[in-house]
C-alpha cells in the first residue's frame, strides 16, 4: 500500500531566480487543504534546492508517494517542469500531476505529454485533495474529482470545474513546510513574506489569463482574518515585509480602508507592498486615503499602466485614461514613503511606432513629475491563450505552439521573435527598450541598498550606465546594441546561478 504521501515541486522560472525567490505560493496553497488532512505533504523547490534531484529520488524509493505534483507557468519553467516528470516517469510508478497557469489555459496540449498523467485545472487546493482520495482507492473514482483532467486509452477527459473555494473554508497556508531564510530578494537585506488576502479579478484586461481562474469572480478574506493571519505571521517568523500578491487588492477600497485602519491600530514596524492596484482604483482614493496608507507602512506599489497610448490602452479593455495616470503619478508624488511602480508592455497587434512614442513619453513624464515612481519594465506583448488579444494576434498571423516545448520560449523578455508582426528592426528596438528601461530611474538604489560588496559593485555599474540608458531608451536608439550582447551573457550567468548571492541573516542572527 501507498504511503499517504505527497510531494509537491516548484520548478525554476528562469534567469531571475538568482534575484528573486519568493515563497513559493503556489504549491504552499495547492498541498495546505491535504495537509490538514492528514496527508505528508513535502515540498521541493528548485530555485533554492541544489540536491533536489537526490531528494525526490529518495522519496520515490524509500516512500512511494500517491502523487508527485508541479506548479507551472507559461514560459521557461515548462522545460524546468518537464525536467521533474521526466525523471519521475524513469525512475517509478508515481503519478504525475501538473496545476497552475500553463495547464489550465492549455490543458489539451499539455495532456499529450507522455510524461503527464493528470492535470489539474485553476484553483487546486480541494481538487488535489480529492485525487489523493481518489488514487488511494480501487478502482480510482477519477470521474468525481472536480478540475482533473486525465487521459484513457489515449482520449484526454476534462471534469467538470470545481467551485472557487471560500475563504473559510482554506486552511493557513503551512509556511512550516519550506525553509523561510531561503527566500530572498535583491541583495536580501530583508525578509519578504507572500500573502494572499483575495482570490480572483473581477476586470476583463485583454491580456490577462485571470479570468481562466477566476471568471472574473473577486472573493475577499474578512480583514480580521487577514490581520489575525499576519499577526501569527509576525510572531513566529518576523518578517520585514509583507507582499500582497493578490490580482487586485483594491477592488473594494472600503474593505482597503478597513485593512488600513486595523494596521494603524497594530503600529507593526513594517513594509507592505501590493503587485495588485489599478489606475482607476488609485484615482478614486483620497488624499486622506494615501495618507494612511503611507502612515502603516505602505511602500510599494505596482501598477499596471501598461501603455502610453489611448488607442492601445483601449485595445487592451484596461478602462483608464492617460491622463488618469498622470493624475495618479502627481497625487502620489506628494507622499514620498509610497513607491509607485509602473508596469509597461510593447508588441501587441496594431501597434504602430506612434504607439511606442507615446509609451516612451509617458515614461519620462512620469519620472519627471514624481522622482519617488519607478518602471518596473518595458516588457514584450506574451499572447496567452484564452485571452482577447490572443485572439487578435491569430488573426494577425501568429501560430501557437502545437506541443508542450513549443511555449518554452513564450518569455516576457524576449516573446517578440514569435510574434509575426513584429518586424526585425522592430524587434531590435523592443529589445533595446526592454533592457535599457531598467536602468533610467533609481529603483537599483532601493533593491541594492545594502552594504554588500555586491551592492556596491551594483550600483557603482548603474550609475555610470544610466545616463547612456536613458539616452538610448529616449531617442530610441538601436545601433551599437552591445548592451544586448552583455544581457545575453549575464542571463545565462543567472539562469546557471553562477552569480553568488549573499547569504541571508539566520533568525537568531536577526
């Protein structure tokens, strides 16, 4: 008989991983609910395991799991997926299980794979609880496990989706079951912990695979919960900084507000930062409302601007207004502690070189009236299935992969080379943008602020790079790219993790 065991891996996402390792969420979410129970549950993450290979080795030997299932997103961490079912199917029976983004917007393609059993569609707490149940009897009742796909006599099935789950019925997330000192940012001069407080989006963005998930449903924890969750947090980890990493927190700003107000009853020495706010959603607060959040400890804020043109911004159904941005950046210039991040994105079908302009328009006003914002990217248009401008783009000529390696290359880095619209001279200067764009503000100052030989080395290379950056990135200038060249070599470095990175504070040492 099976041990009651199951082992979970996190792949690796690629050539950041050596400069940013967050918590791994999802598979953390995906086991807690077989957890609680009963089930051993343990989990393997590549980024931060270099013996990874011995350890699931050991386990498939020595403890027989029901199950061996991985978390993957679209783009490298396929190959890096791929890489753990592979070495499953080789060295045993166990099956193999895949959940997460890549899965659920494709879940035909990625079935075929012989080395993939079962699949497991959106939200995977309770689905995977139910498959442990499932394969631990006999025959296995796969037909009622709610969100599985799975394949018989080569014919691939797709149950039913399960419900979204409520709040109250998750249990804590089991942080326990990884090595928090592990996780690290930058040049991990702080201790970053990931939370949850939402589940789902309620928007329609065209580029956006959310609603795959979600159905455009937003589903809030209650904020005493929330407080309650990062209160035990705070006593048995100490972290220096809460990262809220929900699709949207600020949906509803009276909930935000209530959030805002228990946190200032609290006084918590700490960092909050949200990856999930709108432009529309910043343009209807206060000042009042902005004030207090500064007041607990608000300091980053990520947002999604996207383009500086109306007719693109249109396109993608983001429902804002390029002066709202600019409304937006002003009024939160006026509270220094807030940092505004600003995400854009260039590629999509019907962009014209006018376009791009704007976007680099945008960019440099945005700097010059708030020198507190910075631009988190200039990234290259990724055309997801399941979304509106994925649709656009087929009828602009884009082919999508026809089997699971073919969407290993689909990098936000790097995705214009499979876009057919996309000429080479315009390749080159999405390139340029893209890596130039890191380097016209001072977000390297704020992630490399530690006194770290490599810090150091850090911010002297970018500030002498900067001003060549910000030329380059202005006028659009494309030849000589040997910046490029130099991206190439240190991406691999990082992929490779030949870079070192500094060793985290232990608790005690803390």
């Amino acid at each position: 008989m099976r041990h009651r065991k199951i082992l979970l891996i996190y792949p690796k996402t690629g050539k950041y991983d050596a400069l940013v390792k967050d918590l791994p969420l999802g598979v953390l979410c995906a086991g807690r609910s077989s957890l609680a129970a009963g089930y051993d549950v343990e989990i393997i993450d590549q980024r931060v395991d270099s013996s990874w290979q011995k350890r699931l080795l050991e386990v498939l030997h020595k403890e027989d799991p029901l199950l061996v299932g991985v978390s993957v997103m679209t783009g490298k961490p396929i190959f890096y997926a791929l890489e753990v079912s592979r070495l499953v199917k080789k060295h045993s029976r166990t099956p193999v299980v895949w959940g997460g983004i890549h899965p659920t917007i494709l879940p035909d393609a990625t079935l075929r794979h012989e080395a993939i059993d079962f699949l497991i569609r959106g939200q995977g707490e309770l689905p995977l609880l139910e498959l442990a149940k499932a394969l631990e009897r006999h025959p296995s009742p796969l037909q009622e496990v709610a969100s599985l796909s799975y394949k018989i006599n080569g014919q691939v099935i797709h149950n039913p989706m399960a419900r979204a789950p409520e709040f109250e019925e998750l249990t804590d997330i089991p942080y326990h079951l990884v090595d928090i000192d592990k996780y690290l940012r930058f040049d991990a001069g702080e201790r970053v912990f990931s939370i949850i407080t939402s589940l789902g989006c309620p928007h329609q963005c065209a580029f956006c695979y959310s609603p795959l998930y979600s159905g455009r449903l937003w589903k809030p924890e209650k904020v005493e919960q929330t407080i309650a969750r990062m209160e035990a947090i705070l006593k048995q980890y100490r972290p220096d900084h809460f990262s809220v990493i929900d699709n949207d927190f600020f949906v509803d700003l009276r909930r935000a507000r209530s959030f805002f107000e228990a946190l200032e009853k609290k006084r918590w020495p700490i960092k909050i930062g949200f990856r999930g706010a709108r432009i529309d959603e910043l343009h209807r607060m206060d000042e009042d409302f902005l004030a207090l959040m500064q007041r607990v400890g608000v300091r980053y804020l990520h947002i999604g601007a996207e383009s500086g043109s109306q007719k693109i911004l249109d396109l993608m159904l983001k429902k804002v207004k390029t002066e709202q941005i600019f409304e937006v950046n002003r009024k939160l210039a006026k509270f220094p502690r807030l940092l505004p991040t600003y995400n854009f994105f260039s590629g999509v079908p019907t962009e014209t070189a006018e376009d791009i302009q704007a976007t680099i328009e945008m960019i440099f006003r945005l700097l010059n009236e708030n020198p507190h914002c910075q631009i988190s990217g200039f990234n290259q248009f990724t055309p997801y299935p399941g979304t509106e401008l994925f649709n656009l783009s087929v009828k602009h000529g884009f082919k999508p992969p026809q089997d699971l390696e073919g969407w290993i290359e689909f990098d936000e880095s790097d995705c214009a080379k499979n876009n057919p619209w996309i000429d080479s001279k315009r390749k080159r200067l999405l390139d340029t943008l893209y890596f130039t764009g890191f380097f016209i503000d001072h977000k390297f100052s704020e992630h490399f602020a530690g006194p770290s030989w490599r810090s150091r080395l850090i911010r002297s290379l970018v500030t002498l790079y900067r001003p060549i950056a910000t030329f380059r990135f202005k006028n659009r200038l494309t030849a000589l790219p040997i910046e490029l060249a130099v991206k190439r070599v240190v991406e691999n470095m990082f992929e490779k993790n030949q870079i070192p990175m500094i060793a985290h504070q232990s608790a005690t040492e803390r």
